[in-house]
C-alpha cells in the first residue's frame, strides 16, 4: 500500500503523519508498515539537537497509526468526517534502543481482540531487525454527528471579552 491509499485510511497530515508505506496487511490479523526516519522530521529540532532522537510516544503513535489502517481496511472503509478512530490506552510500553535519523522503522501491529467498537493490538517496532519498543495498544472508534463535527467551540469569538 502506497501513501496515496495510507492517506484514505488516515486524517493525519504531515508532519503528524508517521506512516510512509504498508508492506503486508492481513485483514482482521495484522499489518507490517514502515516509517522511514530522517533527519528532516521536525521533533529532531528539539530532541536532541546534540544527539537526535526520535521520541518514544511518536513510536508508539506509528503503531498506533498502522493500528488505524489495520482496522479501517478490516472493516471495508476508510476515514470520514463522521467518525474518530482514539488512541484509547497504552499497557506494557517497552523501548529497547533509541531510534535514529536514517532508521527504517518497521512496525509490526497484531490485533489480540476486537468488539465493534474498541480494538486491542499488540505492536512490536524494529530496525535492522532488532526490536526498539514494543506495546499493548487499544483504539476506540468514535461516530460523531455532524453537528458536534461543526460546532463553534464555545469560546469561539470570545478572546479578549472578559471583564474582569
């Protein structure tokens, strides 16, 4: 699976998006993806500029992420506007070895159970083969109305009208 088809199965958008191809996918089982790591990521800036450092939620959020496109692609659809897929939990995080610019981390997300709405994965990350972290995910799946999809926040025009 290319990006053109990862982008109808995910909302996320550069630079959030953390999943650059799907190389197997199992409906209902598992999916193995890729995220090629580079020095040009935004976080590099900040984490570390002396020793760059991918972070470990954003490895977590790359399973989490190929987590979503294992479960819309085993449902029949892809994202819309009427649904959330949540990040729901996150149990027996691990990381083994730091994930570096020129990585080509592979995530490798199972599904251990599912109800109609909640999935739980399991999702182990590798580069070059030797494991960087691995977790117990759940993902919650969320419809929403179209009404609270559009709903003004209800502090919407009301910065700087406080009297204090």
């Amino acid at each position: 699976m290319d990006i053109s088809e990862i982008l109808r199965y995910l909302p996320h958008r550069y630079p959030f998006l953390l999943i650059d191809r799907v190389t197997e996918i199992v409906h209902d089982e598992r999916i193995l993806a890729i995220k090629n790591v580079t020095i040009n990521e935004p976080f590099f800036q900040g984490h570390f500029p002396h020793l760059p450092v991918m972070p470990g939620v954003l490895v977590l959020e790359a399973m989490a992420q190929a987590a979503g496109i294992l479960s819309f692609a085993s449902m029949g659809r892809y994202a819309d506007s009427n649904s959330v897929y949540y990040f729901a939990g996150i149990d027996e995080a691990r990381f083994k070895r730091p994930v570096s610019p020129g990585d080509q981390l592979v995530l490798d997300v199972r599904i251990a159970r599912k109800s109609r709405l909640v999935w739980k994965f399991h999702g182990v990350a590798t580069v070059d083969g030797q494991k960087v972290a691995e977790a117990d995910l759940m993902c919650a799946l969320r419809e929403i109305s179209q009404e609270a999809a559009g709903a003004e926040s209800p502090l919407a025009g009301k910065v700087g009208t406080s009297k204090a």
